[in-house]
C-alpha cells in the first residue's frame, strides 16, 4: 500500500528532501515547498519530477494551507525549513507536521545547534520531532546520538558536521519507514 502524500518544507541544500525524493515511489505523492526560491533542493524536486511551490517572502499561510489541501497532502516535513510557522498553521496540522532537528533535543534548540554543542562539548546527535508552537520544543519520535562527548577529542567540527548529516539521512530513512 502506498504511503500517504507528503509535503517537504526546505530552504536550502535538500540533502534530507534527496532521502524522500529516492523513496519516491514508495508515496501516493510528494510536494515540496520552499522558502527559498534559490534553494538547490528544488533543483533535486525538478529532477526527479516532484511538483513544488517556491513562498512568498512574507508566507500567506492560508493559501499555503489551501494549495496542500488540492495536492491532498496528509503530512508535513520540515527539513531545513528557516521560517516559524505560525501557531494557527501548526493547530491545523496538529500531529501531521514533523521537524528534522541536529540535536539531542531538548538541548540546544535553534540555530546553531551542532556548533553549540560542539563548543560545549556535550553529546551530539538528531532529532525528528513534532512540531508544537514553542521551536523545537515537540514531543520526539525519533532521536540518535551521533557523536558522543567522549568520542568528541580530536574530531573538528567539519568531522562532526559530516557524522550528523549521515546520521540525519538514516533517522529520515526509518521516519520514512514508521510512516504509514
Ligand atoms: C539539517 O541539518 C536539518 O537538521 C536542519 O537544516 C539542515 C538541512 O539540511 N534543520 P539539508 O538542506 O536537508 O541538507
């Protein structure tokens, strides 16, 4: 059976958007939806065919909300995704709307996060959450540690930046596999 369509909201490279994008066929459908209209993550979605929307710079949320609707888009996934989301959007998509997160949630919320952990050097890893109104406050589905505080010594944050992204495309990979 085919699983239910999916919106991936992006801002930029996609490389979280490419893991969907592979799994194609596995989806009723996928759109994509992007802040950005520079975003290399709609060059992934032309190339492999994937309808999407390019926002406004000031989002109307509303039609946003009304275009997923006639795509019949049952989820969201914020991958990358730079803009807030507004409280009255996130009520509509209550428990259908998901963020991809490159921390151990609840630490380190917001920008920054690998670096931030990083500079403390604390345990680094992934989060796929739900998305509450408070950022990156949404109860967990999913999180992995990619690199633990002890094996931070000697590692530059290039190193680490490389492990988190690996890390971020296998938690996509089995969000996709849990998503029915
Ligand atoms: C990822 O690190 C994600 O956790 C964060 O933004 C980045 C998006 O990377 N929210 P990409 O555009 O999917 O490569």
């Amino acid at each position: 059976m085919l699983k239910k369509p999916v919106a991936i909201f992006i801002s930029g490279f996609g490389s979280n958007l490419n893991v969907f994008l592979e799994r194609k066929d596995l989806f009723e459908s996928l759109f994509v939806v992007s802040s950005n209209h520079k975003a290399y993550g709609l060059k992934r979605a032309k190339r492999y065919l994937v309808p999407f929307a390019v926002l406004d710079p000031k989002i109307d949320w509303d039609q946003l909300d009304e275009r997923l609707h006639q795509h019949k888009i049952d989820t969201l996934f914020c991958a990358g995704f730079m803009k807030i989301i507004p409280a009255s959007f996130i009520e509509k998509w209550q428990g259908r709307l998901f963020n991809l997160h490159p921390s151990l949630l609840p630490k380190y919320k917001g920008l920054k996060a690998i670096e931030r952990a990083f500079e403390a050097q604390d345990d680094i890893g992934v989060t796929i959450h739900h998305v509450s109104a408070e950022v990156d406050s949404g109860a967990p589905v999913l999180q992995k540690v990619a690199v633990s505080k002890e094996n931070l010594p000697g590692l530059t944050l290039e190193e680490v930046r490389r492990q988190v992204q690996s890390l971020e495309h296998q938690l996509v990979a089995q969000w996709i596999d849990l998503f029915k």
